[in-house]
C-alpha cells in the first residue's frame, strides 16, 4: 500500500506555486524576528514560536501555514506525540490497525506511511491540497495544541496522543540528536529543564492536549471529549500492548472482530511493530527518508525502547530535577501518571 498520502505534490499552476512561495517567504521574515535560543545539538539555534514553544525556524515557518492553511474534517484522526516519546512504535500499531495491512511496514518505513505534516508534506515552499484524499486522513504531528487549526478542536476529528515519561523521554531525544552532533548531556539536560527542546517545553505539550484552554473559557479536552481524545502513555503501550492496540482500533472505528481475534490478526500487528521486529525489517536498517531539507536514515529514528532506561545514564541528581519540574508543572491539572513513573520517583527519593 501507499503512504496516507503522497509525499511530493506539484502545484496546480505556476500561478499557485509563485503564491505559496510568497506566503513562505513571508513568514520566514517574521520568523527571523522571533527570539531564538541556542542549541548547540544542532547547526541551527531554535525559534521561539509567539504560542511559546521551540523549534527549528523552519518548522516554525511551517507550523504556521498549516495554522491557516488546513483544514480539519469530522473524520480525521489526528497523531500527536511529543518528540521521542514513542512516536514511530504510534504509527505503525495506528496505520496497521485502521487498514489491517502489517505487511505494509515491510515496504515503507512508518514515517513514510504516515509523514509528519510539519516536516514532510507543508515543506518547500508547499501548501498542498488535502482535500482530495479518502476518509479517514490519518495525519501526524508534534505541533503543541495551542498551535494547531482551530478546525481540529471545532471539526470534533480524533486526537490520539502519546505520552511518556520526561526521564525516558529525555535520554531518547539526546540519543537522537547525538547521532548528528555531539552533546553535552549536562548541556542537554539544562536546556530540556528550561523548556528549550524540539517543540518544548515537554510540560506545556503534554498539558495542552490533556487540557485545552480557550481566551475565555477552560475546559480539560481529554476529560470531557473522550469520545475525541484517546490519552496514552508509553508505559501504559509497553506493559499491555495488544490491550491498547484492541482500544486504539475502536477508537478510530475499526474494532477487531471476534473473528479477527480468533484468527490472531491483532496479535500480529504486535508482533510486527514490536521494536526489534520493526528495527530489524530492510527498510529500517537502510533505506532513507526525506524530512524538511535533507534525507535521513530509517535507523536513526529507532533505539532501545526500554521503560526506564533514563536509569543507565541519568544521575539522581538530573533524574530528581525532572521530577521536582514535572510535579509542580502537573499539579492541580488532574493527571495521572503511570505507576512505574511513580515507583522510579519513590525509588529516587530513598537515594
């Protein structure tokens, strides 16, 4: 099978391509007046996007067209993840389980299968038309919720969003960025903590899609949507996958049958998109895909996986300071956290 959608598109017209250049050229100035922040994991430093989060000016630029330039519909299904929190493992168990073709991943590596909106498809100087594409549009970004199209709260699509330990979390986007440039994990730590990270800060994205906040009115969009809003943890994903992949599939609408079951349907999807399985398919050990500027290997996006792993690199020190940021940041707001999260702070707190 294809891609959810096509990852090249030629304007309609000349026309239409001179149009969209101007609207990028456009925001790149604005962008360019934004504060920035240093980032040394990188060549390029982090823009300050007004809503109060960090990334490359690029995908800044780009968070902004597809703000006013797309447009959310009843049926899509929208994937939100904060970066390393799980993200690859979400996309392959959701395209699996709403078209039932493991296989696919075979093929096409899951970003490919399903590409991020603000890195592979609203990209060079491209406003693609999405209109034409089939029911449901499984779409895929880390853009914080105040950032979005306002048609993604108004159109009540679905929003699956995948959390995970900030520990956790925190090593895997170091481990990440290490394999382009070297850095600091002290460094890396401070910046992380400050809320300078790949569309951080962690806390805010985690808590903007566990509640939603409006100018005048506050409503917790997870609560009080759970028809719209499917709220996951990695930890919870870890220790019963095929539980959460059974619910993930009728959120969406695509239940397993009773048949499906019988015949093991669901457990193959696991099995297929378990890390070690999906790390070690040919497409994932060589072959490349094509984010923002540049083609980036398939391996690059997979590691261990492991719940915990914070432990092996982490000093109690780092780990203690992540927790004292998390609790206070997600005090009051009524969310739970996993109980192996909570058991590696009592664990800490004995040190």
């Amino acid at each position: 099978m294809a891609p959810s959608f096509p990852l090249s598109f030629a304007p309609q017209s000349a026309d239409e391509a001179t149009a969209h250049k101007e609207i990028y050229d456009q925001l790149r100035q604005a962008v360019e007046t934004f504060p920035t922040a240093p980032n040394s994991s990188t060549s390029f430093t982090y823009s300050r996007h007004p809503d109060g989060w960090y990334t490359f000016p690029e995908g800044v630029v780009s968070a902004m067209v597809i703000k006013s330039h797309l447009t959310a519909r009843t049926t899509d299904i929208f994937m939100v993840t904060f970066p390393k929190s799980g993200t690859t493992w979400l996309k392959a168990l959701l395209h699996s389980a709403l078209h039932r073709r493991a296989d696919d991943l075979a093929a096409h590596s899951p970003h490919q299968l399903v590409p991020f909106l603000e890195t592979q498809v609203f990209i060079k100087d491209r406003i693609p038309d999405l209109s034409s594409l089939p029911a449901p549009r499984l779409l895929m970004t880390h853009i914080p919720s105040q950032s979005l199209p306002d048609s993604v709260a108004d159109s009540s699509c679905k929003v699956v969003y995948l959390c995970r330990d900030p520990k956790d979390c925190f090593i895997s986007l170091w481990h990440f960025l290490n394999r382009f440039r070297p850095w600091d994990i002290n460094e890396a730590h401070r910046n992380f903590c400050d809320g300078v990270s790949l569309f951080g800060p962690y806390w805010e994205h985690v808590l903007g899609y566990w509640r939603w906040h409006h100018v005048l009115s506050y409503w917790n969009w997870h609560v009080e949507r759970p028809s719209e809003v499917l709220f996951l943890t990695y930890e919870e994903l870890a220790a019963d996958t095929l539980g959460h992949l059974r619910c993930l599939a009728e959120f969406v609408g695509r239940p397993f049958t009773m048949e499906e079951q019988d015949a093991g349907v669901d457990r193959k999807i696991v099995e297929i998109c378990a890390m070690e399985s999906l790390s070690g398919l040919e497409m994932n050990q060589s072959g490349m895909t094509n984010f923002t500027e540049k083609d980036v290997p398939n391996n690059t996006v997979f590691r261990r996986g492991v719940v915990g792993d914070w432990r092996n690199h982490l000093t109690p020190e780092m780990a203690r300071r992540i927790d004292e940021i998390t609790e206070i940041k997600f005090k009051g707001s009524g969310l739970r956290l996993h109980p192996q999260f909570l058991q590696a702070k009592r664990e800490l707190n004995k040190l």
